[in-house]
C-alpha cells in the first residue's frame, strides 16, 4: 500500500457515501444515477493514479458491477474499503420484533442526508410500527389524529373514512415514480424525476392581466445549476421556503420561454431526520373530496402508518403467510401506501387482496351454510314418465350437456332440502329455456306452481312464445293471448301457462292473479309485474330469473317471497362466466353449465374492420335488406360525450335515416327511453315492421329476430369480448346466413388483441376467459354488477389467488364454521367488516 495523502480527493469522499448508501439499499446498484459502473468508469483513472499497485487498481477497476450479484457487489465494496482511506460502515440495530415479509427483500431504511442522491430519509421498520396513542385502537374516529377538526372528518368521511382503520386502509389509485434523483444539469423535459438543492429565492408574484393570477416562484440550485419553480394560485408556499433552505423537488420539468421550469411540482422541505412522504421516490396519489389536497392526505396518513399502524392485528396464522409467500399484514400496509420499490407493492397487494377474497369467500360460503342448513325446502318428487313424454315430443333431441344439466336440477327437485340455489348458465342459442321447461314441468306434474321472472315484456312474451312452441307437440293444446293449457300422458289434469307483464289487459291480468291465487296457474311467465302486490302464487316451488345480473337483490327476494314455502331458485345468465368470476359472483350457488350448441347451429361470421370500410359495411347491409333480411346497428353512447370519442345512436339515427338508409325503415332503441317505448320499438322489429333497428347496448338481452342476419357494432373496441359476443348471438338465430360486423375508429394494442380474438372464435365461454384476463372484471356484463362487490385492492383476474383464498375458507369452514374459535376472532372482525362494507351487494 501506498502512503495515503494528507487530504483523500473528493472522490474517495463521494465513494464513500456512495458504498454506504449501497449497504443500506442491499448493494442493489441504486445509489448511482446510472449505475455505479457509471462511477467506476468517470474516475478510473484517478483511482489508478491514486494506487501505486496495479492489482489493487484492477480489483476495483476492471470490474462490472451492474452484472454481478449483491453479495459479489458486497466483496468488491470490502476491498474498496481496504484498498481506500473510507470510513467502516455504522452497524444499524435490528428490530427483532418486525421480520421481513415472507417473499419479498427485506426493506431497508434509506440512507442520511449526506449521500449525493437522497432526499430525505425513509421510516425505520420500528416506528412505522407503533402501537396506537393512548391505549386507543385503529377503529377509534380518525378526529384521534393531530390536525383533524370536526370540518376535516366530515371532509374524510366523503371518502368513506370514518376510523382510523379506514385511513390506513384508504389506499392510493396510483403512485407517482419520483425515485429518479438527479442532478439539476441532469434535468429532462417531460421526464419525471426528483431534484434537490437549496433556495436561492422564493416570492409570491401576481400574473395575468391586472395580476388576478397569484402564483410562487422561485429558483434552487445544486452544484450543477439552477432551476427554475413555480406553483400557479399558491402564492402561500413562498412563506415556507426560506433562503438557503434545503428542498427536494419532484415532478417533469417543461420548457417555458426557452428555460426548464418546473410546474406546480410536488416539493418538501429537507430536514435531517425527516421522513420523504411528498418526493424522492413511489410517492402516493390518492383519491381526494372537495377541501382536501393530495399534501394534507398524504400527511395525515403518513401520522397514522407512523403512530398507529401497530394496531393492526394479523389475522393470518404464520404457516398460511409462508405456505402461500404472503407478506405480514402490517408490512402490506406500509409498502402499499409508500412502497421500496414496485415488486414491494406488488408484494403488498396480493397479500390486501387475498384478505378480502379470503372474506368474500367466507361469506358468501356462510351464506351457503345458512342456506343449506336453516332453510327447509319442498321435495318435489319426479314423474319420469311425465318428462319422458314431454322430450320425446320435442323436435330435436336435448344435447349431452342439457341431459346432464336437466339431471342435476332434477337430483336438487327431488332432495328438497336444502332448497335448490342453482346457476344455469349458456350462451345464447344454448338452449337453457328447454331445461327450465322441464324443471317446471316437474314441480307441475307434482302439483306445485313455477314462475320465471324476465327483465323487459318482449324477452317475458319471447319466453311465452318459446314454450308454447315446445309444449306444441303435447296433446290438445289450447292457446289464447295471454294462457296455453296442455295435457300431459300420464297426469290426469291439464298443465296451463300464463303471461303477465305491465302490458297485460285488466281483465286478462285479473283472470291470470285469480287463477294463481287459487293454485290453478301452473306456470306463471312475467316481468317484475310477477312481485307487484296483488300477485299471489300459494303452492310456488321453482322460482326462475332470467338473465338475473338485470335484477335487484331486493326483487329476487321478493319473487322466492311469493310462495308459502322456501321455494327452489334457479337464475339463468346468457353471460358465460369465468370460473374465478362464478366463485366470487355465485360462490353460494352450485351452478350447471351447457357448454355445447345444439346441433345445426350456424356459426355467424365475424369481421373487424377499419373505419374507412364503414361504408362498404353499410352497402352491405343495404343489400341484406333488399333480400328481405333485417339489421342491428349498435353504438356505445346514448348521446356525444367529450370523453368517449364514440359515435352517439341518437345523433346517428337520423344521419343514418336521412343520408345512408333514406328509403329504409330504421329504428331507434336506448336506454333513456321508457319501458314501454323500448318494448314498443322491439315489437316493431321483432314483427318485421323496422328494417334496421338504431341501438345502443340495451339490445344486449331480450329480442331474438330470426330474420336479422347483420349486427354491425361502431366502436367496438368500447366493449368487453362477452358482450360482444352477446350481440352476436342476435342474429345467426334463422335459416340464413349471419354476419357480425365490428367497426373501431382507433383501438388500442389490447382492444386489437380483443376483436381479433372474437373474429377468430366463436366459444362463448373461451371468450370470456380471454375477455377476463385482457380486461379485468370491470364492467363484464356491461353494466354494473349488482352482485360484484367494490373490491379494493383485488382483482377477479387473480385466479391463483382467488383458488388459495377457496381452499382457506372451505378448510376453516369444516374446522370452525362461525369462527369462534379464540384464534379466529381477529379474522371473524375482519371478515364482519368486510361485510358492513359490502352488504348491499353481498345481501
């Protein structure tokens, strides 16, 4: 070794700070703007002139410190240790009484004010763990925490905030990536960064004509030069920069007058000591209300993980935390809100949304227990030979998937109780109204009354229509408007059917509440009309809703009301739906699915096509109609938004009548519309009145138009793959040929993969497998899922997850049912709050 110099250069000074901001971040090559090799390289040859032996030089020169492992980058920085006149690195205290979480780095603290790069420093694992104040729990009003009026907690209760549980579990929509510390010279336009130096200036101005306009500017620089600030109407923050004050700064800079400015950027002022919760790193973006910015929440919630975070009780036992590599609570709640880095939220969301599949899943597997156990049902007994001639009436034979679907319904019949709570779900054309038949046909030949409850009077009078069709082939059927009454071969009395919706005459709808109320209607087809006081049906077994999502809880409870028993209940979805989507929509249901088409079943074909070949779509219709064949046009919005670049059905209905389609008869259809004109327009349709039928989404469900041959979607790109596919099931159901036409002015990279995904294939439920991974459970059925519930931080496409969180409940459930076991009472909480959060889709 060489004598050492009286005064180490400058860069001995930097290397140092540098190689003990490396220990602390786990040599994980961040302390570098570039990387250390960035370093290395700018001062090799110093480092060589500063060594007289050309070994030592070359252990700490010739080296690629980017490519090697931590703990290789751990040695070379031992031997830069040696070889250099640097401090030994401080030896921090371990907090025994936080381990790191199962599956992720293990966080460590950021370094002192010193280093080139940092900010601010990051809280300790210790503080960020303490018990809350004065023997309080994290369920005590959020007015316990500093700062917080009376006029600040009705402001946080708009956000749902009411606990201080609520603050910590009110988690950010995004987060801003401020961790690329740079030099001022080193600044971008555009580019996000964070920056540091020291006021060198800073004064409230006025701008604009008269100076109406009162902003803060004000200039720092660093060793590299200076830049400008300025925060537009917040003339304020020019009282809280002191000169010579250190601040970090964080935001993009923009060109402005040929010189970077930065733009309202998010800004603190740096103290030793002080932890980063506005710069310098993944910084929080959170949901706000009116009189409450991004800094004030982001204070306050930054005191309640400090000072209260240690409340919160882990209801997880450690084995399923190192079983399934979930992270403990506490530590998810931390990097949720300020994560290390993005595999750290990553971390800390799968393990808050487990949480709450875990609770969902309990729930709706209680429910099921409750159902099952609690409830008595009525056995309705199978007359087989009933139903053998019922199907061999038909006049086609039931596929293989409806055989096992009518099977499974019929087995739920004839046990009794608990009471059948069953999901029949098939796309379009899969013939579900064939299996409900014989479901109702059942609890008839036994004796009892049915009932199926449809969203809209066209779908009420197509179900109707659909099974007197099916009921044709019995003997001595007799039909009026609104009653068919059939015989059945081996039951002695005549099995009759009624419709009732809101368009039902009165004295027919007299007739039809007269001869329910007496037990003499076996079958009774009708809208909500089925629960209006007045309708009674004593002896119903079998309720039925179809397309069920369009329903309220509170009116599927009041249909299984109408009965004198706890009726059976069957719910019918066009929709197929994802497994992971099924278990958490209909955990506490047993669902049967027909997953085959009935053969002859034509396949529609399938196009996506660009906006400049709009018009050769609409030639094309044009000549489908002169063949006496009808179309669907289907538009996204009701009216033009200035968010939604899509064409409007309403605007577009008369461009359409007047210029594209002027000797056409073409209808209007949307959701704005009364009930009675959307059936109105639907009948006209259906009745071959309307040549083109103008609609909007609504048209999704209940009308089948066996002569429309063209469903041609403008904006497609704006709809899920399920729904889409849902419109192409409303045509291809005659004997002609059948085209869905997709049109999308400029879809995005996964609309593309979407449309291209349903040109391609025509499996229903494959599609909404891809619908879901691409797209996420959002809006799956096209409107808001009444049965979703708002789930935080989960997502349905977790299906791993989702299994995990499955097999969890369903072992708890045989182990402790109602968990009262002492060791469960902390997820029973969590579990029973779940539920006050979403009881009103859960119900």
């Amino acid at each position: 070794m060489t004598a050492e110099p009286s005064s180490p250069p400058q860069w001995v000074e930097a290397l140092g700070k540098i190689l003990e901001l490396e220990d602390l971040r786990g040599y994980n090559n961040s302390a570098v703007s570039g990387g250390m090799d960035r370093f290395i390289q700018h001062w090799a040859e110093a480092i060589r002139d500063y060594l007289e032996s050309s070994a030592q030089a070359l252990d700490l020169v010739q080296v690629e410190y980017g490519s090697m492992t931590p703990e290789e980058r751990r040695k070379w920085a031992s031997l830069a240790r040696k070889y250099l006149p640097l401090p030994p690195m401080p030896v921090e205290p371990q907090d025994a009484t936080a381990p790191p979480p199962t599956g992720s780095p293990t966080p460590a603290p950021e370094p002192r004010q010193s280093a080139p790069n940092a900010a601010t420093s990051r809280p300790r694992s210790k503080s960020s763990r303490s018990a809350p104040p004065g023997g309080l729990d994290v369920d005590a009003t959020v007015d316990r925490l500093r700062g917080v009026s009376s006029r600040l907690s009705a402001r946080l209760q708009r956000l749902g905030v009411v606990t201080v549980r609520d603050l910590l579990y009110l988690f950010p929509r995004r987060h801003q990536d401020y961790s690329h510390t740079i030099k001022i010279s080193e600044a971008l336009p555009d580019q996000e960064c964070t920056v540091v130096g020291h006021v060198w200036d800073a004064r409230a101005v006025k701008l604009g004509a008269g100076g109406r306009l009162k902003a803060t500017e004000a200039v720092i620089s660093d060793e590299s030069g200076n830049v400008k600030l300025i925060w537009f109407g917040q003339d304020y923050i020019a009282k809280s920069l002191e000169p010579n004050a250190r601040i970090a700064i964080s935001g993009k800079p923009s060109i402005h007058r040929g010189q970077l400015v930065f733009e309202s950027p998010d800004y603190e002022v740096v103290e030793d000591g002080q932890t980063s919760i506005h710069t310098g790193r993944l910084t929080p973006v959170y949901p706000l209300t009116e009189g409450l910015n991004g800094r004030n929440l982001r204070r306050l919630i930054h005191q309640a993980l400090n000072e209260w975070l240690g409340g919160l009780e882990e209801v997880l036992p450690v084995e399923t935390l190192q079983e399934l590599g979930l992270m403990s609570v506490r530590d998810a709640v931390m990097q949720a809100h300020y994560p290390d880095n993005l595999d750290a939220w990553d971390a800390a969301r799968r393990r808050l949304a487990f949480d709450e599949l875990l609770s969902l899943q309990l729930a709706v597997l209680a429910r099921r227990r409750r159902w099952n156990q609690g409830v008595t049902g009525v056995p309705i007994p199978i007359n087989r030979k009933v139903l053998r001639r019922f199907v061999d009436s038909l006049p086609f034979p039931l596929t293989a998937a409806q055989r096992r679907c009518v099977t499974e319904i019929l087995n739920d019949l004839d046990r009794g109780a608990p009471p059948m709570n069953r999901l029949l779900q098939g796309e379009v054309g899969s013939g579900k109204t064939v299996v409900v038949l014989v479901a109702l046909l059942s609890a008839a030949a036994a004796g009892y009354q049915g009932a199926i409850m449809v969203p809209t009077e066209v779908l009420a009078e197509q179900h109707f229509q659909t099974i007197t069709e099916l009921l044709s082939g019995l003997a001595q059927p007799v039909k009026d408007t609104n009653r068919i009454t059939v015989y059945l071969e081996n039951h002695d009395q005549p099995i009759s059917v009624g419709l009732l919706t809101g368009s039902t005459r009165a004295r027919a709808r007299r007739e039809l509440t007269q001869l329910a109320a007496e037990g003499n209607l076996d079958l009774l087809v009708g809208t909500h009309a089925l629960i209006q006081s007045g309708v009674d049906i004593p002896n119903l077994a079998l309720a039925v809703m179809d397309e069920q999502h369009r329903f309220g809880v509170t009116q599927r409870s009041a249909l299984r009301r109408k009965g004198a028993e706890n009726p059976h209940t069957l719910v019918l979805s066009a929709t197929p739906i994802p497994r992971t989507l099924s278990l958490t929509l209909y955990g506490d249901l047993d669902i049967s699915t027909i997953d085959e088409l009935p053969p002859g079943r034509q396949e529609v074909r399938t196009r996506w096509l660009g906006p400049d070949k709009r018009d050769a779509a609409y030639g094309f219709i044009q000549r489908q109609v002169q063949e006496g064949r009808q179309a669907f046009i289907i538009y996204p919005l009701v009216e033009e938004s200035d968010a939604v670049e899509a064409k409007a059905a309403t605007e577009d209905h008369q461009r359409l009548s007047n210029e594209v389609f002027p000797g056409l008869r073409v209808g209007l259809l949307h959701g704005r519309m009364s009930a009675k004109d959307k059936d109105r327009v639907m009948r006209q349709f259906r009745d071959g009145d309307l040549d083109i039928l103008v609609s909007t989404a609504v048209v999704e469900v209940g009308i089948d138009v066996p002569n429309a041959t063209v469903m041609l979607v403008e904006g497609a790109d704006r709809f899920g793959l399920s729904q889409l596919h849902q419109f192409r099931g409303r045509v291809g159901r005659g004997q002609h040929r059948s085209y869905c036409i997709l049109i999308s002015d400029d879809p995005s990279a996964i609309a593309k993969e979407r449309l291209s995904a349903l040109e391609q294939n025509n499996d229903g439920f494959h599609l909404a497998e891809v619908d879901l991974e691409l797209r996420g459970p959002g809006d799956f059925f096209g409107t808001r899922q009444s049965g979703l519930p708002d789930l935080r931080m989960a997502q349905l496409s977790d299906r791993e997850l989702l299994r995990d969180a499955r097999q969890v409940a369903e072992t708890l459930m045989e182990e402790d049912p109602n968990l009262e076991a002492p060791e469960h009472a902390p997820l029973a909480r969590q579990v029973t709050r779940f539920l006050n959060r979403v009881s009103d889709e859960l119900s």
